[in-house]
C-alpha cells in the first residue's frame, strides 16, 4: 500500500513448517462436514478486496442480467490505492449494497489469518463488521481468506462465527462439504479455458452442485489475478446456457440447506 494505508501486518502466504503443518491439518480436518440438499445445481460470483473497477464495471455487468454478486471487502483498505488498483472507497462499497449485491468479511486489513491468535482474530472480525456497519448498514455473515491461507485453530473460530468461509482451493463443492473451506474457482483471463469452464459447469449441474467463481478486478485489461468484462459476461452466459442460476452466497447457502454458524 502506498501513503496512509494501513499499518503494517502480515502479508502474504505463510511459510515455516509450523504454518505449513496448520495449513495441511486445516485442509484434512473439517470444522463441520455438510451435506449440501439443493434440489439444483447454483453458482456464485465473487469479488475478493473490490477493486474500484469491480464496484464500478463488474457490479453493473452483473445487474445487467439481473444478477448480483458477493463482494468480500477488506474495511480499513476502502479508497487506498495497492499495488495494482484502488481499493473501492466507502461510497462504492455503500452503492453496491443499496444495488442488492452482498457485502463478505475479508478482515479488516487483509491480513493472514494464519498470522493472528484468536483473539486478535476476533478482534479484525468485530473492527471489519463494525466498519461495514458505518459504511453500508451489514454485519457480514460470509468470510473470505486473505491470500487464501488457512490454519485450524483460526478456521475452527471463523466457522463458528460466519456461515461460509471461502478458499481459494481450485474445486467443486459437492456432496458432503466444510462451510468453513469452500471451494472456489478462479475467473482469470490470464489462465482461462473455456473447455475446463464448460466441464466445471456440466459438472455442477450433473451433481447439483455449488460452484463458486471469483476474482478481483473487472478491466479491458486486467491483472493476472483479474476479469475483462468480456469473460465475466461469457461466464454468465454459459451459466445461463445450462441453466445454472447465480446466486449470492447467502441466497446458495440457503438453498443447499447450509445451516447458520
């Protein structure tokens, strides 16, 4: 982050075989194990640090088609600039909730979860749902990992507290699930083929399952971690093409009989 951003926290995946070992027990021991019982196969689209471009171009695409996405925001970053986009600022963040799209934790500051005793966890938790509160009036009940890094002492503690914790481990969620390590896929034009998105989505719908896609900024030229408007909208029309109905994560939980934290 450049000038007056926050104070410096971890960043970054987590290395040290400490880490590494917590990382691993995360992956191998659910916090819960749930049968998902939607009668259909659903989708969700999904923003991580919402970038202003993502507010602005990605928010808009979806509404396009009467659609509405899950925006994970990191609070304290609103309106700074990182070292590829800015970070959408209070009023973006407040338009897209009022537009009906949800609005996810992704901590306060964006920081490693892995990085955070408890009780410091807690305390991101709390200071991220109050400053949703102050900008757009929603206590958040849907988490999303920074730099997709994970321990189990921390995922135990957030499964408790939020409905859906989601990852960044690249895979279908079907069948008997962990809410609190979701799978996701990601929406990339950098690594995107258009054969493994059709075969993901003809996979969700033969196995009714959840498939949740997601990235970060939406620009005619977007990072490497980042969508073109162009392929979001490709994306949402295969959807449609078979079928598959978008869905918020809250509206998809609720749907595969996801019980609250």
């Amino acid at each position: 982050m450049t000038d007056g951003a926050a104070p410096s926290i971890e960043q970054g995946w987590s290395t040290g075989f400490d880490r590494l070992l917590s990382r691993f027990l995360a992956r191998c021991v659910p916090a819960r194990q749930v049968l998902l019982t939607g009668p259909g196969p659903v989708a969700s689209i999904t923003f991580d640090d919402v970038s202003d471009s993502a507010a602005t171009v990605g928010a808009p695409l979806l509404e396009r088609d009467g659609l509405r996405g899950t925006f994970y925001v990191a609070a304290e970053w609103c309106g700074l600039q990182d070292r590829y986009w800015r970070v959408a600022g209070r009023s973006e963040i407040r338009a897209i909730a009022q537009a009906g799209h949800e609005i996810g934790c992704h901590t306060a500051r964006h920081v490693n979860v892995q990085s955070l005793a408890l009780r410091d966890l807690a305390r991101e938790c709390d200071r991220s749902r109050d400053l949703l509160g102050e900008i757009c009036d929603v206590d958040p009940r849907h988490f999303c990992y920074p730099f997709g890094d994970i321990g189990l002492a921390q995922k135990r503690y957030l499964a408790s507290r939020f409905v859906t914790c989601r990852s960044i481990y690249e895979r279908l969620n079907v069948g008997q699930v962990d809410p609190a390590l979701l799978g996701a896929v990601g929406l990339f034009d950098a690594s995107y083929r258009r054969e493994r998105l059709l075969a993901l989505v003809r996979r969700t719908v033969a196995t009714r399952g959840w498939l949740i896609l997601y990235t970060h900024d939406v620009s005619p030229d977007p990072t490497r971690i980042g969508t073109s408007p162009r392929l979001l909208a490709e994306a949402l029309a295969v959807l449609a093409d078979h079928g598959v109905p978008v869905l918020t994560m809250s509206e998809a939980a609720r749907h595969h009989g996801l019980p609250a934290a």
